[in-house]
C-alpha cells in the first residue's frame, strides 16, 4: 500500500511538469520584426559586419593623427670576449662586462599628401662596466628630426584616404539594406505561420464536414437512397480530408520551426502569431482608369471591387465566355478569374508575374475546358514594335499622360505617382522644355 502511494505522488508530480513543457507565446508582427532585428543570425552577421567596418574606419583616422611612441631597452647585461690585433702583429683578447639601457621617445606623423613619414625623436644610451674600476658612459641625442619619403611605389595613405569614407558609408549602406531583408524575412515567416495556422483551422473544418458527410450517407444506403458507389466517393473525401489535415499540421509544425530558428526563440515556446489589424492607406479609385480604357477603345469596363467579375463577363458574353484572356495582375485570383471565364478550346496569355512565382490554379478545369496557355516575359524583344507604334501614330499615348513635369521635378513626379495613384494615370518627365 505504501508503494502505490509513492507511485501515485510521483505520478501527481510529473504530470505538471509534462503539461509545461511547452508554453503557448502570443506575438504579434512588431514584436516579431523587434526580436528578428535583435536576435536573429542574419541581425547579428550585419551587425558584426558594420562594427568590423566601423574600427577599420576608426583604424585609418587614427594613422592620420601624430603618433607617440616610446622604445627602450631593459637593463642589458653582455659579457663578452672580444679579439684584437696588438702592433707587433699578435692577437689578443680583452673581455667585455658591461650593463646597458637604452631608450628613444619619438613623435611621428604620417604626410598623406606624399605618402611620406616625418618623425622628431630623442634618445639615451647609458653603459656601464663592471668589475673593478668600471666607468659609466651615458650618451644623448636631444633632438633628430628624420624625413622619410618612398621615391617610388604607390601612395597607400592618400589612397585610403580617399576610398575608406566611401568603405565605411557603403558598410552602413549595407548594414541598413540586411536590416530590411531581416525585416522582410520575418514578415515573411509571420505571415507563413499565420497562413498555416489558418490551413489548419480549415482543415479540421474540411475533416469534421467530410465525416459528417460520410456519416450521413452510411445512413442513407442502409435506407437504399444513394448507391455504393456514392458511399465510396463520400468515404474517400473523408479520407482525402484527413490527409489533408496531417499534411496542414505538419505544415504548421515546419512554419513554427522557421520562425522560432529565425527570432532564436527555444523549442519550448509555441508561437502563436495574433492578426495585424487593417492599416489605413491611400485608396485608389478605379473608376478614372476605366473610364481612360472607355476613351482608348475599350468596349466594356469592370470594376471588380463592385461587381462580379465572372458573371458581368458571362453576361456580357451570353454565357459563352471569351475568345481570348490576357493576366497582367500576376495575382492567384485574377488568374483564377480568368480561366473561369475563357470559352472552351480558347486561349488565355499569363503576362503577369507573381510575386512569389507560385500559385494554386484550378488544373482540372483546363484541361476540361482545353485552354491554350502562352506567356510572356516581361514584354521581351517588343522594345522596337513599341517604339515604331508611337512613332508612326498607330498609338496614341497623348491620352493617356495626364501629368507633365520638368526635369528639375523629378522628386516631384515621383512622390504624385506614389501618393496620388488615383489622380496620376501616366506621368512623363520632360527633358527639353517642350511638351
């Protein structure tokens, strides 16, 4: 009885310690892009890298000022047998027993101006022999003023002083540009987290309607009301969506991995990153640009943000779809819109290009419709047709421009493009006067 106590309180104690082993850590985006920016490998490597800089800036600064330098001797002791040619042609030898200190103070600077060196030294040297009837000797040079300058060779210290300045700004440069990507990379697995966290929130969803859903027909085919084969299909979506649900936790799992690796948070932490919540931001009006596509030609205009896109075009279209597409969005979405809306056998030109280079396309329904896909790169090789088509007049870009500016206003232009999307269509730099 007394063991199965002992048991029991052990159990009782190491139940708590398990179910804390992990800690649960809300986080948001800046506090994300904080830790990345201060415990992140890539943080620490820039920041390093700018200290580095920064001292063999401080280095270079530092031979350009006058340097102090003292030199000396500790008390030297030699003793020593020296050979001597006597008058009659013999040699003899005489013995050395001496105690020595030397010492010299100097001042140098460096003359970036030819690469030489002057220097201002003094100096004392102090001998003493021992033995009996020793004599001291102490010898001093109080002033020597020395020029040395390099004939040939090149200049190192006029060099330097021209190319570490731009060194050390172009450290700090770089310094600035690896914080950005350190930013941008936490942002990226913030928000890769975040997206795996949603998956998996659908995924479980998508199991618990999919087994809802088989439980319901097993029901209905012992009444006969659906046929075995409709049972199998409703059991392989079943199936389906608990695969799905494995490969959304273990998506999870790989996004917590990279974003705890990244903030250098330990293993016992699981992240759990909280919805940035909407910024505020200039709003584009679409209308302007639609009713400038009305002026150049366009029969039909859509605003997306208003309607549904698919419908106005089967609408448009009869139900039948469009002969051709062309994407220049690059987005999953637009994409998506398009192959919905192509007639079948048609063909649909991608010229927009994603930012991650990814997306998840509907495949099924091309290769139901039997769509023909072609892409362009960047408008590759057309340079000469553009240039030609406005010169010859077949296109008319005055109606398009709707802002000059002079070329002294460059700023100018380039802020009205950013913060004022909705009133600049096209904005063109004048380099002579005329318009």
């Amino acid at each position: 009885m007394k063991k199965k106590s002992i048991l029991f309180a052990l159990a009782a104690v190491c139940l708590p310690l398990a179910l804390s082993a992990q800690k649960e850590r809300e986080i948001t985006l800046n506090e994300a892009i904080a830790m990345a920016r201060i415990q992140s490998v890539d943080a620490a490597v820039a920041l390093n890298e700018l200290k580095t800089a920064y001292w063999e800036f401080r280095t270079f600064r530092a031979d350009l000022l006058p340097e102090v330098n003292l030199t000396g001797t500790l008390p030297n002791y030699n003793k020593s047998y020296s050979s001597y040619q006597n008058s009659d042609g013999s040699y003899g030898f005489v013995r050395n027993n001496t105690l020595g200190l030397t010492g010299d103070l100097s001042i140098d600077q460096n003359i970036w101006l030819t690469g030489g060196k002057l220097s201002l030294t003094s100096s004392l040297d102090y001998i003493k022999q021992l033995g009996a009837g020793g004599d001291r000797h102490f010898m001093s040079v109080p002033v020597t003023l020395q020029l040395t300058q390099p004939i040939f060779g090149v200049n190192n210290i006029k060099w330097n002083r021209r190319i570490e300045p731009v060194r050390y700004a172009e450290a700090k440069a770089a310094f600035i540009t690896a914080t950005e990507e350190v930013t941008m990379r936490a942002i990226t697995y913030y928000f890769n987290l975040l997206l795996a966290k949603e998956n998996l929130g659908t995924a479980k969803q998508n199991q618990t309607n999919a087994d809802h859903l088989y439980e319901v027909a097993l029901a209905k085919r012992k009444m006969g009301q659906i046929s075995e084969n409709e049972l199998l299909q409703l059991k392989l979506s079943a199936l389906n969506a608990k695969a799905a649900l494995t490969e959304a936790e273990s998506d999870l799992n790989a996004k917590m991995f990279q974003l705890r690796a990244f903030l250098g948070v330990g293993e016992d932490e699981v992240l759990n990153p909280v919805l940035p919540e909407a910024v505020d931001g200039p709003r584009m009006e679409y209308n302007q640009g639609l009713n400038k596509a009305l002026e150049l030609g366009a029969d039909y205009v859509i605003n997306g943000r208003q309607k549904d896109v698919l419908k106005e075009i089967m609408d448009y279209t009869g139900g039948v779809g469009c002969d051709l597409g062309i994407e220049t969005a690059g987005s999953q979405i637009t994409t998506t819109q398009l192959i919905k809306a192509a007639k079948k056998g048609s063909t649909i030109v991608l010229v927009g290009y994603s930012t991650s280079g990814e997306m998840s396309l509907p495949v099924g329904m091309l290769l139901d419709k039997e769509l023909t896909i072609k892409t362009v790169f960047r408008y590759r090789n057309i340079y000469p047709i553009a240039i030609e088509a406005i010169a010859s007049g077949k296109i008319d870009i005055k109606r398009i421009v709707s802002h000059f500016y002079e070329f002294d206003e460059i700023q100018e232009a380039l802020d009205a493009c950013i913060d004022n999307k909705e009133e600049v269509v096209k904005a063109i730099i004048c380099i002579n006067t005329g318009k």
